[in-house]
C-alpha cells in the first residue's frame, strides 16, 4: 500500500513518539498504520508498506495485542489474520492508560502495600516509614481518581481536561 504524505509523516511521527514513550518504534509505527488505514490488514502488507521485516511485525503485531491495542479480524474471502484497530482516539487513550496503569502503577502500590505491612517496617525511621505512606496514600488517589476519570463519558472527560486552572479558581471561591 502507498501512504498519502501526511499519512507516512504521522505514522513516522509515531513511531518516533513510541520511542520517546518507551515502545518500540516498529510497535508504535504499525498502531498507526492500522489507525491511520482504519481498515483491517493483513501482516504481509504492513511489513510491505513499513518496509520492515515479516517477523518484526509479527511480534510487533503479538505485542500490539498483549497491549489490548489491536485484534485480530477476518476478511471475507481471505484465509489470512487480519489486524485492526479502534478509531476511536478515546477507546484507544482508554486502553492505554489502563494497560500502562496495569502493568506500572499497580505493581508499584502492591509493593509500597508490602513494605508497609512488613515485620521489618519498624527496623526504618519514621520519617521513612512517613514517606512510604505518604507514596501509596499518594498513588492510591491518584488511582482512585484516574479510576474515576477514566469512567467519564468522552465529552465529559473533555470538558475536566479543558478545566485546566479553572478548577483552582473554583476551589479559591469555596
């Protein structure tokens, strides 16, 4: 397939970003594609099209799916996989947050739980102790609100993000 320009710069941008966001740049290059396409395609047309190897998109494509961020679908009349994306820049956003949220933050919270609950807690000092309580009363908030948020129908999420400093100045009059 042959990209449009501003399709070939996006899916370029991306993979870049990717590598800024700690994935890797075939990963966050492929997601694109299939964004970008919004059509669902074959494995041997996006190495074709990216023009990388068969085998980096195959497991490029195995950890898009870990990730929850493609599925695999079937086209009539194709016996081969099929790959596809939501378009939905929301679903998409949704998805990653509570993957990233799965796979770090959570790990982190159970850990500062552990610790805390340790025999060996009382061998730190208080203000150790503090600041790991502090941490998880801290975490544990910010999971409960992003929790919260993340539940928000899309036009309502909008509408809290475009708060912004508003919400201070709302806070100041109470």
């Amino acid at each position: 397939m042959k990209l449009n320009p501003v399709t070939e710069r996006f899916v370029l941008h991306w993979g870049e970003m990717g590598s800024r966001w700690g994935v890797n740049r075939t990963v966050s290059q492929i997601h694109a594609l299939l964004f970008m396409s919004g059509r669902p395609l074959a494995a041997d047309e996006i190495a074709e099209t990216l023009g990388v190897a068969r085998s980096n998109v195959s497991n490029s494509l195995k950890e898009l799916q870990n990730w929850k961020l493609i599925h695999v679908a079937h086209v009539m009349g194709d016996r081969r996989d099929h790959f596809a994306t939501s378009t939905d820049v929301w679903e998409l956003f949704r998805t990653v947050v509570k993957q990233r949220k799965e796979r770090e933050f959570d790990p982190t919270v159970a850990v500062l739980r552990e610790c805390l609950g340790s025999r060996d807690i009382n061998l730190e000092s208080a203000d150790a102790r503090r600041r790991i309580e502090d941490t998880l009363m801290l975490m544990e908030s910010l999971s409960d609100w992003g929790d919260e948020m993340l539940r928000l129908e899309s036009s309502t999420l909008m509408k809290v993000m475009k708060l912004g400093s508003k919400i201070k100045n709302l806070l100041k009059s109470g």
